[in-house]
C-alpha cells in the first residue's frame, strides 16, 4: 500500500482476505481505493488494515476478528468507519490485533489476544476496540509486533505487554 500528499491510499498484492479493498484476488498494479476520505496515515496488519482520515475517524477492512467492526463477516472488503471510537490520532496493527489512541488519552485494542498483547490482563480475544482501563499515560508513540505491543511516553517510558518468548519486550528474559 502507498499513501499520497493528497490522502489518497493505493493498494496491490494479494487480496485473499480483502485486505486491499479492491475487487479480485490479486491486484498486480496500483490502484485508488475508492470509498475513503482524505487519510493521513495507515497501518497494516497480516490480513488487515486501519486507515486514519483527517477528521480522527477511523476505517478498517480485510479478515474481521480484528477489525473492531462485526465479527460474524469472515471478511470485510470495503473499507468502513469502526463507528464506537471517539476521534483517533494514532494506529497500530500486530498481525491479528490493533491499538488506536484518541484525542482524549485514551488507549484502544482489540482483536487476538491469545498472549496478552492487548494488555487487558485476560487473554480473551476482543473483536470490538476496548479502552485500556487504567493505562493514563500520554502516548508519542505505539507500535505492534506479532503478538505483542508497546508504547512510549513523553518522558520516553517504554511500556510493553504480550509475547516475550524471543526477548521482544526488552525484559532480560523470555
């Protein structure tokens, strides 16, 4: 995927869950994804993608368990507005699971939860954007892995939760 000055978002490769937006299976050259407003940044996961439009809202499209949008559709391949978050200012996607953080402070995540990676303290699976309880910290930046995420602070605190088994969290351990 690319992403022009002007907000448009083009996509190509495969397309086995819809994660393009576009019609066929595979897309071999660049094209418009069309039914979006201006984006400003986009994130993309193993068969998922979040798309930030310029007035906060936020769009997701491709395999649903974790697009924060109706679990019951195997896939989703026109983008849509996930319509129970207030307006977003970052993104992140891991491959099955998303963060987004809003104007107001607050931490979202949903999707896989299989090793703790949305900090819940659970490892139940939310198909829906869920507020991180508890996490007040301001947030300049968040990233996802594989199965686990991490923010930073302004005070440059890393806070990282999920899977560690390769050292990925920075602990010292695994």
């Amino acid at each position: 995927m690319s992403l022009t000055e002007n907000g448009d978002l083009y996509s190509w490769g495969n397309n086995s869950s819809g994660e393009l937006a576009l019609g066929p299976k595979v897309q071999y050259t660049p094209k418009k994804i069309a039914r979006l407003p201006r984006i400003m940044k986009f994130r993309c996961g193993f068969e998922h993608v979040l798309a930030l439009a310029e007035d906060g809202s936020l769009y997701s499209w491709g395999c649903s368990e974790q697009l924060g949008r109706d679990p019951l559709v195997a896939s989703h391949v026109i983008p849509s507005k996930i319509p129970s978050l207030p307006p977003i200012i970052d993104i992140a996607c891991g491959s099955a699971h998303s963060m987004a953080y809003s104007r107001e402070g607050e931490l979202f995540v949903w999707g896989d939860n299989e090793q703790g990676q949305l900090g819940l303290g659970s490892t139940l699976r939310q198909n829906l954007p869920t507020r991180l309880e508890g996490f007040n910290r301001r947030i300049i930046q968040m990233k996802c892995g594989y199965l686990h995420s991490m923010v930073l602070t302004p005070k440059q605190d890393i806070y990282v939760w999920g899977n560690n088994s390769f050292g990925q969290l920075g602990k010292g351990e695994t």
